[in-house]
C-alpha cells in the first residue's frame, strides 16, 4: 500500500524553530517527527511513501535517512512553491492512485491509531474518501468536520455545512483515499483539498465522502505546529504502540535527565553551572554556563522561550 506524507509546509506558526528546521524533521524526544510517522505507516502495512519537500528540504531527507524504519521505500516531490495540501496531493496523483485504497496524512503531528482498520472500514464501504476524526476536548481550538448518521460528511469548518450533521471531531488530518477519486483533482497547481476538491463534490450530493470518528482513548493524537505544542510533545510522552522511541533515541545518542524535564541530544553539552527545567536541548548545541532557563528549546545556539503568549 501506498502513502503520502504532506511535509513541504512553511512552518510559521513554529518561527523561529521553522527557520532552522523543517517541522516534519524536528526532533521529538530526540527522534523527527517524520520518522514517527513512518513507523506507524510501516506498522500497519504501508510499504512506498511519497513526501513533498519544499521548506527546508535538506532537513527532511536527512531525518529519513538517519531515522527511517526498515521495508519501507521513500520518494520525494520537490516544490518549488508551495501547492497547499490539494496541490501537492495533485502532484502525486500518479503514484497515489497506483494504490487503491492511498493515505495521506499531514507531517506536522504525533499520531498513534489503527490506520488498518480505517482502510478496511473504507474499503468494506466502498467510499471514495475516508476522513479521521477524534472527539477532542480541544475542538474549539482546532475547529472540526461535522457528519450525518450515516458517517457522511455534512460540515467542514465553519465555511462549509450541507445541513443533516449529527456528530463532529477535529480533523485529525489522515485521508483514505480511492483511486476514482482522483479523476476529480482539480486541474489548479495551488489549491486545498478539503475546500477545493472535497467540498465541491459534497455540494453537488456527493454520499462517499465520510469521516471516521474516534475516542480519545482509542487514538493518540499531539500536534506539532506551535511552540508550546512542541514542548508538550518532548516533555509528557505518550506511550505507542508501534514503536518505542526511547529506546531508539537512547541508542542514537540522545539522553533524558527526568528530574530536571530535560531532554537533551546527541552530541550536546551543558557546561557546568548552566541550570536547566523543561527544556530540550537540540543535538549538537552547546549550553553555556552561565545560562538559566526552563520552558524552552535550545536551538541554533539561542534559547527559544515555548510558554503560551
């Protein structure tokens, strides 16, 4: 089965981190993003994975290649502006439709669900797209799709109802898609997919276009687009069940100090006297001794205050 992982996002709302590294490369807990999602991928029988590149794409390339899990091939599609999520999905179309049903799933995020069993459920449905949500009690931060009783998408975000909803979650920004479904990509280079591609088909009675709801309980989910979702994410992990990160990360060279809430990578050094709370610590990066500081990240040779604003 094939995939494709968006990952050519700009990353502001992560600035000045984004600047140094693409967010899909970022560490977490000492292992990218990215790398997080290829296991998962892997795990549930994925095997050839397309990621579009456009900010930062050194980064990206040399996460998959220091991180990225065994049985599992990787391509790239370069841009050289951004497309939006519709656009780069477009770009891929030809080696997204080779696999019947593909999944596409966002770059930015930790996730932990059953990905197998929302393609059977998509496939024993015969639907054209399959949408994850999460019943999440921050939807009003993160905004949600809305569904009829029959799964059918009725609502996306507040741009869009098509009347009938009966329950909604945050998107949780993993697609299943049919190969039909692509025969109505829109023709446009820069364009997003819910809004552009899915919306319009939904308009015109489109009854193949469902959401998946899911419990909080039953699937992880940790978005990795502002700095202090980035800080949650290295300081209060989550255990998961296709991989154990610790462990790789240890192996790599990475070490956590658990009393100080540290996280700290390979090859960087806390000069004695430095004091330390909450606080990552990217590889290579030298903390000197005279330094105070908690809440943050240390990257670039500067430190990056993550508190809410």
């Amino acid at each position: 089965m094939r995939a494709m992982i968006l990952a050519a996002g700009l990353g502001t709302r992560l600035r000045p981190l984004s600047q140094l590294c693409a967010k899909p490369a970022m560490p977490v807990r000492g292992i990218p993003v990215i790398a997080y999602l290829l296991a998962l991928l892997r795990a549930h029988g994925v095997d050839e994975v397309m990621v579009n590149l456009h900010h930062r794409p050194d980064t990206i390339r040399n996460a998959v290649e220091r991180f990225g899990p065994s049985g599992i091939t990787v391509r790239y599609s370069a841009e050289e502006a951004p497309l939006g999520t519709g656009g780069g999905i477009r770009r891929a179309a030809a080696f997204l439709r080779e696999s019947d049903p593909c999944i596409v799933l966002a770059g930015d995020m930790l996730l932990d669900a059953d990905l197998g069993a929302l393609v059977e459920r998509h496939r024993s449905r015969g639907d054209a797209a399959t949408l994850l949500l999460r019943e999440d009690s921050r939807s009003e931060a993160f905004g949600t799709l809305g569904m009829d009783d029959q799964n059918c998408v009725r609502r996306i975000g507040q741009t869009h109802d098509f009347g009938g909803e009966s329950a909604s979650g945050v998107f949780l920004g993993v697609r299943v898609l049919a190969a039909r479904l692509f025969d109505s990509i829109p023709a446009g280079d820069d364009f997003e997919d819910l809004r552009d591609w899915l919306a319009p088909a939904l308009e015109a009675g489109a009854q193949d276009i469902r959401g998946e709801l899911v419990s909080e309980r039953n699937c992880l989910w940790e978005p990795v687009g502002t700095p202090p979702e980035y800080l949650r994410v290295n300081l209060e992990p989550r255990p998961l069940t296709f991989m154990n990160a610790e462990t790789l990360a240890c192996a790599d060279g990475t070490h956590f100090e658990k009393s100080l809430s540290l996280v700290v990578g390979r090859g960087a050094r806390i000069e004695p006297g430095a004091r330390l709370r909450r606080v990552v610590v990217w590889e290579d990066e030298v903390v000197p001794a005279d330094f105070r500081g908690s809440d943050g990240v240390y990257a670039g040779g500067v430190f990056h205050n993550c508190l809410p604003e």
